[in-house]
C-alpha cells in the first residue's frame, strides 16, 4: 500500500497558531501546489523552511507569503517547477534570507536572471537544473 503523503492548508494554519514561535518547518515531499502557500504565512518567526518536492509550479503566492516570512533564513525550493517562472523577483521581498536551494527546478538562464535582487545571498543551488553556458543571458 503506497504511503499517503499530505498536508492540508487549515492543519498548518492551525499549527501556524499553535506554535507562534516556530523556527524551522519541513514540510516537503507532500502532495501540494501553491495553492498551499497562504496557509504558510502565519508562520511569522521561520528562520528555516523546506519545501522541496511538493508540487510548486509556479510563482503564485510566493511574493505575498515572502512579505509575512521577514525572519526567513533558509529557502529549499528543490525538486519543484519553476521553469516559465521568475521565482527570483518573487523572493526579492527576503531580505534575511541567507541561503537559498532551487535545485532541480527546470531553470532556466533567463528564470534566474534577475539572481542580483538577491544580493544578500550567501549559499545558492542551482544543481541540477541543466543550464547551459550556450543559452546564457549574462
């Protein structure tokens, strides 16, 4: 029997409530979408939070939850599909936010083109994500 995977978006706003002081939240490897992200923003004092392979697909909702996430020092957003996205604008808004993990994400040189807005960086991964230096925009 396949293990069931999920986490529904009124758990973690509950949870948000229950636990106002929470640092790091690991909630990958779950079957969800962006749709899951307002549920996250409740999440005020994260420093720390995975969300690798969980169905991401897009940059919706990623600029309003970066705007409640101030404290957020780690991002993993490996194993998602940001591909036709500009994921790095969408995460501007993190100015606490030290490393970044965007592996296997179906980048592309002009998806990340605008990677100086994140000039605060100290760790970003883009492995995996089959850039070629013969499409470079740089």
């Amino acid at each position: 029997m396949p293990c069931e995977r999920h986490v529904s978006s009124q758990f973690l706003e509950t949870l948000s409530s229950k636990l106002p002081n929470l640092e790091v939240l690991h909630i990958s490897m779950n079957y969800l979408t962006n749709h899951i992200l307002p549920s996250l923003e409740g999440f005020t004092s994260l420093k720390e939070l995975y969300l690798w392979d969980i169905g991401l697909d897009s940059d919706v909702h990623m600029e309003a939850l970066c705007s409640k996430l101030r404290n957020l020092e780690l991002l993993d957003l490996s194993d998602n599909n940001f591909k036709h996205t500009d994921i790095v604008s969408a995460l501007s808004g993190l100015s606490s936010l030290k490393s970044l993990y965007l592996g296997n994400s179906g980048l592309t040189w002009r998806s990340i083109s605008n990677i100086s807005k994140l000039s605060y960086l100290e760790t970003l991964d883009l492995d995996g994500n089959n850039l070629k230096e013969s499409e470079s925009i740089f």
